[in-house]
DNA sequence: CTTGATGCAAAGGATTTGCACAAAT
DNA sequence: ATTTGTGCAAATCCTTTGCATCAAG
C-alpha cells in the first residue's frame, strides 16, 4: 500500500498540492476500506487524531478531481470510494434496501454489456458519453436469508 | 391529460388524501412537463398560485410513495419526473454536463439489455433486485455541435 | 363536524466559506 | 519566507417539522 500512497502524492505534488498529515490520513483511509464512505465516515474514521470536518471536505474534493476517489450520489447521500487502481472503471454499485450496505458488482461480461449500450446510444442519440453510474437497488444475499428464516 | 388527473386523484383518494387545490396542481405540472423538475423548479411554477415550498416537499412525497412520481438522484440534487403513465418503466438518464439538461433515453433494445444485466446480477451475486438507476453523462447533440463551431 | 392539509417560522442536516493561525515547501 | 492548508465558527443550501389555522370530506 506504501507504493500506492507514493502514487497518489506525486500526482498531488503535481499539482502543487501540499501533502498534510491530514492528506496523508484520509488518503489512507480510502486505500484500506472499500467500502463507500459517505463524508461524515471518514470523518469518523479520522477525527481522533484531530482532522476536522471541512478538512474532510476538503480533501475529498481534491481526490475527486483528480479522479483518485469516486463519488455516487444514491437518494440523499454521497458516496466516495477509490477509483485509482481499483481496476473497476466501470461497474455497477448494489444497494441493498434491507441493510443498507452498498456493494460493487463488477465482472467482464458486464462491463462489455454496459460498453455496448453506451456505445449504442451514443450513435443512436447522438452524444458523447463520457461517464456512466448505475446502480441497482434491492436485497441481498444476506438478508434474503434472514428474511427467509 | 384531464382524465390521466383523476385517475391519479382516484389513487389518491383511495388512499385517504385529500385532494386539496394545491396537490391538483402540482399533480398538472408533472403531467404537463416532460422534464426532470426539482423541488424548487415546481415551487417556481405553483408559488404565484399562493402554495409554499413545504406544501411542494410534502406534496412530492406522497406523490413518490405512490409511484406516480419517479426520484432520481444526480450529484447533489433530486429531480423528479412522472412515472405513472409514462410508460417507460425502465429508462436511462442522460445528463449533459455542458448544459446541464436531463433527457431519457427510451428504447426497446436498451430496455432488453437492462433486464438481461439485472437477471445475471441476480444469478451471480444471489441477490434479488427491485430497482434500478442508470445515469450517463456527457455532451448532448446541442452542446457537441455548438463546440465544434 | 372531523380529519387531514397548509403556511409560516423555525429547526435540522449536510456542505461550504471567511479568517486568523499553522504547517509545508 | 512564501504559499497553501487548517480549525473554528458561522453561513448556506436543501429539506423537514411544530403548530395554529384552514379546507376537504
């Protein structure tokens, strides 16, 4: 993980970024979950060692341009999960109703589905697509079992 | 369009609301509007007529509970659309992120494709899914063509 | 009449910002 | 030394809620 955390800094070094010890902490944050964090996660994840919420905000924005997180928008909430070598750059995020939890879905045939339909509407509609979230919502495996019980 | 209205008003009434002069217009400027409205675009509509911002929200919500409205969450913001009679059951969103205007794209194939998508996830990952967003983003025809000159 | 809906003002929650101070280069 | 980042408090934006009043059934 050391390596990836180099990674990331040279691409904020640059771009004349400072690398912080609050940087530095929430970059690893990202690295070693992958879950999706809403803000306020991370925050909590961080304040003990004295980061502040706007920090967090702050740094999340950094990352996001710079395309080393990913944001998700689901109902009233925003997501953030790393999008820099997760090697998923297209997939499909699950929200399970029941518990909450949001998980990714992402295997080749997939991906090459979801290729195809861009690809279709792009020449269909006439746009230029040039991103792509979708995410499915329902129950899973878990607590399709729990409700079985 | 007036006998699309009773036919809401009757799933209303069904249901114990009353049809107040306000849900009735509300209800009118999604049936008479074919774009993504935010809460805020339908309280500029209905505000002169005297209705306040919570009557909106509060009227939103029933009409989303009773899947006469659809909620789609893009970036920071919620935009609703009808869903009732609109017979697209299944669509993708596309945003442009030049102009910032919301369009579906609607078509058969597409549909088919969705649906094949969402019944491998379901064999895949055992999950069951209920629903499902999908976003593009992009250059809308108008904006790609205004680049070019 | 009785219940449910409304407007208003105020509260909430998430996110952003101004500013004086602190840390990185 | 200079520039950029930080915490704090306050501001903003969007959404929800309490409550007295009003309208629908």
């Amino acid at each position: 993980m050391n390596s990836k955390v180099s990674m990331i800094e040279d691409i904020l070094r640059g771009k004349n970024f400072k690398l912080t010890s609050s940087r530095k902490e929430i970059i690893r944050i990202f690295l070693g979950s992958d879950k999706h964090l809403k803000p306020e996660d991370v925050y909590e994840l961080v304040k003990a060692k004295g980061i502040s919420l706007p920090t967090v905000y702050r740094t999340i924005d950094i990352l996001k341009r710079n395309q080393i997180i990913e944001e998700i928008s689901i109902g009233k909430h925003r997501y953030y999960e790393l999008k820099i070598f997760s090697g998923k750059k297209l997939h499909i995020h699950f929200k399970c109703d029941v518990c909450g939890e949001i998980f990714d879905i992402d295997d080749q045939k997939l991906v090459m589905d979801l290729i195809d339909i861009t690809s279709n509407v792009e020449s269909e509609y006439k746009v230029e697509v040039e991103d792509l979230l979708m995410v499915l919502h329902g129950v899973c495996e878990k607590c399709k079992n729990k409700t079985i019980i």
